[in-house]
C-alpha cells in the first residue's frame, strides 16, 4: 500500500536537455503550452518561485525521491534509446494536434457554410484563411433543405430531365434569335449612320456651315446655316434648319425648305403693255434634287423674299415720286429715253420659281426690254448683298460713343439707288440729246461749236477712284458699289460759237442726282465764261453759276445765252462799225444805206429747241414805214450758207 501510495505522488519532470541560445518557434509554443497546463495563467509564474519549488522540494515526499533515484540509477535506460523514445513521441502528439485542427476547423468552415445564407456580417470572420483566400464570396449561400431522393432511372427523374434540356434548348433558340435580331439591328444602324455622315461630310465639303443643333433631338443632331449672317432680323433667324435622320439614314431637311422656292420677278410695262420680263431660273423635279441643290435653292429663296420685303418696306417712303405698291406688285417708274415711252414702269413682285407665265406675256415680240428687266433684278441682287458686307464691315469698325438714344437702322437704299440712276441717266442723256442737236445746228450754220458730256465722273476714272477711297479693308468690287450710295455727278462742256478756236470758252453745266437727304431728285449747275458775263452785263465779281431743276428750263437758259453770244459776240463784234444800238433780247441795230435813204436794220437772232433763226427787220430812221421783215434758219440739214454770210446778205452793205 505504502508502495502504490508513493507512486501516486511521484512528479513527472522534463528530461534536461542541452540549453540553446535560441529556441525554435513551434518548441516556444510547446513550452507555453506546457506551463499553462501545469501552473495555470502564466502571469505568477516567475524565477525565484520556480527556484523556491526546486530547492524546497514541495509536494516531494523525501523518502519517495530517494527511492526513485535509487531505482532509477538501479534500471536506468542508455541515453540514446530515451531520445528516440521522446522524439517519436513529440512527432506523434503533433500529428495528432494538427489533425485534430484540420477536423475542428472543417467543422467552423462547414457551419460557416450553411449559415450562410442567413445575413450575417460577421460571416466571412467566422471562416478559414485557406476558405476565405480560394473561394469567392458568390459562392457562398448552401441550401440546407431537405434532398428529395428519386430513384436513378426512373420516369419522373426521365421527365424532369427532358423538361429540363427543352427549356435549356428554348433558352438557347431565344438567345441565338436576340443576338441576330441585334446583329441585325447593329447593321442597320451603321449603314443608317454611314449613310448620314456621308451625305453630311458631302454638304460640308460644299462649303455649307454645319453646327451643332440641340442636344435633347436625337434624330436630327446637326443643322445647316444656309441663310446669310448679316440679314435682317426678320430672315436671320429662318436661315437654320435642322439635318433630320430618315428611316435609311438619308438627310430629310427641315420642312421649310420643303415650301415652294421663290424668286424676284422684275418686268417692264410700257403704255399698259409688258414688254419685258427678268428671266426665271428653270424649276427640277424634287425628288431629282440632290441635298445641296435643295439647301442652295432654299438659300436663294431667302435671299430674293428678303430683297422684296427690304423694297416693300422702302417703298412706303416713296410715295411722293410715284413709287406704289399694289396687290403685292411694286410699281417703279423707269421713265424712257431716247424714243422710248414717257410712262415706262418697272413691275416688281415675288412669286414661286413654278408660277406659270401669263398667255399674254407669252409673245417673243413682245420681249423687246428683256435686257432692262434682267439688269434691275440682278442690281437688286448685288446691291442687297453689298449691302450685308458693309453691314459686317461697321460691325468690325471701333463702336460709336454710347448714348440714350436709339440709333436708326435704315433700310438698305435698294429703290432709292434705282430711281437715282434712272433719274441721273434720263438728266444726263436729255442734256446730251439738247446739246448734240445744238451742236449740229451750229456746225450745219458754219460755227465752231463742240460738246462732251460724262454721265458720271467717278466712271471715267474707276482705277483712281478706287486707290484714293479712304475705306482701304474694303474690296474693290465694294468701293465700286459704294459709289451707288453716293450723289451722282455728271459734267458737260459746249464751246461757245463765238469764241475763237485758239481760245475757245466753253459752258459747263454740271449734273446732281440723289435720292436722299438733303436733297431729292436731280440739279444742273450752269457756270458761264467770262465773257458771256459781259453779254449779261454781270459785275465782274459776280458768281457765274446759275441752277436749274428742271430740263425745260435749263435748254430754255441755254437758248438765250446762246442767242446772246451770236449777237453781242459775234454780229455787234464783226459788224461793231455800223452798231446803233444792242439789248439783251438778242437784238442788233446795224446802220446801213440805201441809195441816199438811212437804213437801220436790227438783227434778231433766236436758239430754241435746236434750231437757229436769223431774223432782219429793216426800218428809215425819219419817217419809219412799216418794217420789212426776212429771216433765214438752220436746223442741223447740211448744204446751207453759213451764220456769217448770211448775215452779209441779209444786212447788205454799209
């Protein structure tokens, strides 16, 4: 009894082995192990109490480690045999150890598994390194139900098998019928899209400005700007029009541009006749039209309805100089010259490029102005577009000062330079048609006489001109133009028949036209030489410049001054021995003889409407019979006696 009670309390103390100065990790965690297991939590376990249980032998009965030293010196194994003994030992306990981890965390993993399907935050915490690392997150959510066991081969596992491929075969089909019917659609959109930017680089490549439209349309992202940007305001905002998309990808434009173009139709009527009309450009079919051949004529249209609304506005300013505007037709006068009729009108109206002609101005015989109605529609046409390039040019120029009030933007002056020309060409030719008739009168009676006659001065000349203007950043084609806006001024010379061919003195009559402020319609200007002042009896230092508004009077001003050279300058000079006398209604008193009576005789010489007349009235100076009138004139027929010696005969001798 006393044995086995001794046994009972013999202590297992570690075999002592040779110190290291370093210990293996897992050999670390083995020790800690261990000491927990015998002394409990490690916190009191320090030297001096191991060394106090060592050199106190507690819990060590003396007898019994006396008697087991005894023993073991008596039996004690060879050294070699207790190592191996200890190392399969401390193999097999690791074995085991790690075996016992590899079930236990199997165990944690597959809980983790099958609560998985729960919400849980914590759940990917609760499971292995090795778990966590290799298996992804979706795979996750294990049913924990119950399995329905059927047996292999039989007619409902046959079935559900059957129904099974059927639905995966139908998914299938449906899958391959969405992917071609996108295949197809995907086609359809890139040949709709290639088409689109083909015809769209097509109308850039033309020279058409594209832009972007507004972002939210989807099947019309770009847009054109065909209209002009310095129009009115009320034709800028027409001049966009959007690029739509058409079932095959082509470009349907705006329906605005789908209306019936337009064009400006200018005629000529003639004593209630039309005798001329502007030509219509030839309308195509519209589905013949190609894309930019539509945006060109709906371009044009524009352009031609803003010229007959700028006209249509300019038109009520004009009243007063006949200008009318009835039933949507402007009535312009275009007063004839050369022949032609007095009551000449220009018939302007804006109608659809398809209009049909009228049957009776149908006639190729009746078309003898065609010329005259063609140019005033392409002046209208220039002049509109010189006037938006000067409109960008001010916008580019320094802005005037600031002020309150409100600048004028007048319309562009499109009939007011039409009447201005029609009224300047008819002053000038009427002038040049009175002069030339003059000028053969006076040749056919013997005289010198020569006229010249420039319409414009600013023509004669247009390379100077344009090198002195002041706006050099304009072009030239616009400094021409801009002579249009200017007063037209024109000059004429005739050479007086007195004058001697050395020293000839001419008569310069000057002509004014404008349509504007300050002055409306047209003026002559007549300056004299000096020596039609001494005719006129003028002081010396008076202006000899006299003007005149109408032709009547002007051709009526120049018949007198013309009768006053032929008789003070050119009868009472040759003849200034017989003078008796001389007033300014061109008439000469000549003393003459004959036989032993004294005669005088008085020249009259009369100029009007291109004719000369010389009229002798013959009287006694004592008892004055009645007078003896004969005269002789000249009207521009070749073969008849000259001014000078008919004067001769008609006077007789001294």
């Amino acid at each position: 009894m006393s044995g086995a009670g001794s046994a009972t309390q013999v202590t297992l103390r570690p075999w002592p082995t040779a110190e290291k100065e370093d210990l293996e990790p897992f050999e670390l965690d083995r020790l800690l192990l261990q000491l927990t297991n015998e002394r409990g939590h490690l916190r009191s376990i320090t030297e001096k109490t191991l060394q106090d249980e060592v050199d106190s032998g507690r819990d060590v009965a003396g007898d019994v480690m006396e008697g087991v030293e005894q023993d073991e010196k008596k039996d004690a194994p060879k050294l070699e045999d207790k190592l191996k003994e200890i190392a399969a030992t401390k193999s097999e306990m690791w074995r085991q150890l790690e075996i016992a981890i590899f079930y236990a965390r199997n165990g944690l993993d597959m809980n983790a598994l099958l609560l998985s399907k729960e919400a849980n935050k914590h759940l990917e915490s609760s499971l292995s390194p090795a778990v966590r690392a290799n298996i992804p997150k979706t795979a996750l959510g294990v049913t924990n139900g119950p399995a329905v066991e059927q047996e292999e081969g039989s007619p409902e596992e046959k079935q559900r098998e059957l129904v099974a491929r059927g639905s995966r075969m139908e998914a299938l089909d449906s899958a391959a019928d969405s992917i071609l019917k996108a295949a197809t659609r995907l086609e359809t959109e890139v040949r709709k899209e290639t088409k689109y930017w083909n015809e769209l680089l097509s109308i850039s490549q033309k020279g058409w400005s594209i832009q972007r439209f507004r972002r939210d349309i989807r099947h019309s992202p770009f847009a054109v700007r065909y209209g002009f940007s310095e129009a009115s305001d009320h034709f800028k905002g027409r001049g966009l029009a959007p690029l739509r998309i058409d079932k095959d990808g082509s470009i349907i434009l705006d329906p605005a541009l789908a209306l019936r173009p337009k064009t400006l139709r200018v005629r000529v009527s003639e004593d209630g006749m039309i005798t001329g009309t502007s030509s219509l450009p030839a309308q195509e079919e519209g589905s013949s039209l190609a894309i930019e051949k539509s945006i060109q004529l709906a371009r044009d249209s524009l352009f031609e309805e803003e010229i007959y609304y700028e006209i249509s506005l300019e038109s009520r300013g004009l009243l007063p100089y006949e200008v009318e505007l009835r039933n949507s037709v402007i009535h312009l006068p275009a007063p004839g010259f050369g022949g032609h009729s007095q009551c000449r009108k220009l018939l302007i109206d804006c109608i659809p490029r398809d209009a049909p002609i009228p049957e009776s101005e149908n006639h190729a015989e009746n078309h003898t102005e065609d010329w005259l109605a063609q140019n005033v529609a392409e002046a209208l046409r220039v002049l509109l577009a010189h006037e938006h390039r000067m409109r960008l040019y001010r916008r580019s120029q320094p802005p005037a000062p600031l002020t309150q009030n409100k600048r004028p933007s007048p319309t562009p002056p499109l009939l007011h330079t039409l009447l201005a020309f029609f009224s300047h060409i008819k002053a000038v030719d009427s002038l040049q048609h009175y002069l030339d008739a003059t000028s053969r009168t006076l040749s056919s009676a013997g005289l010198p006489a020569v006229s010249h006659v420039t319409r414009e001065t600013t023509w004669e000349n247009l390379s100077k001109t344009i090198s002195e203007s002041r706006r050099r950043h304009l072009s030239a084609i616009d400094k021409i133009l801009e002579l249009f806006s200017r007063p037209f001024d024109g000059v004429a010379t005739l050479t007086l028949p007195s004058s001697h061919e050395s020293r000839p003195e001419e008569i310069t009559i000057a002509t004014r036209t404008y349509f504007g402020n300050p002055t409306f319609g047209f003026e002559y200007k007549v300056t004299l030489p000096p020596s039609s002042g001494s005719a006129l009896s003028l002081p010396t230092d008076h202006k000899r410049e006299f003007k005149f508004s109408s032709v009547a009077d002007l051709e009526s001003y120049l018949d007198w001054i013309l009768s006053l050279d032929l008789s003070h300058a050119l009868v009472a000079k040759e003849h200034s021995g017989r003078l008796a006398g001389i007033d300014r209604k061109s008439r000469v008193s000549l003393r003459s003889k004959e036989g032993k009576k004294r005669i005088q005789k008085d020249v009259i010489v009369q100029f009007a409407h291109g004719s000369l007349m010389v009229k002798v009235e013959a009287t006694e100076l004592f008892d004055r019979p009645p007078p003896n009138e004969r005269e002789y004139s000249w009207d521009g027929t070749h073969g008849k006696s000259s001014f000078r010696d008919k004067i001769k005969s008609l006077v007789g001798p001294n």
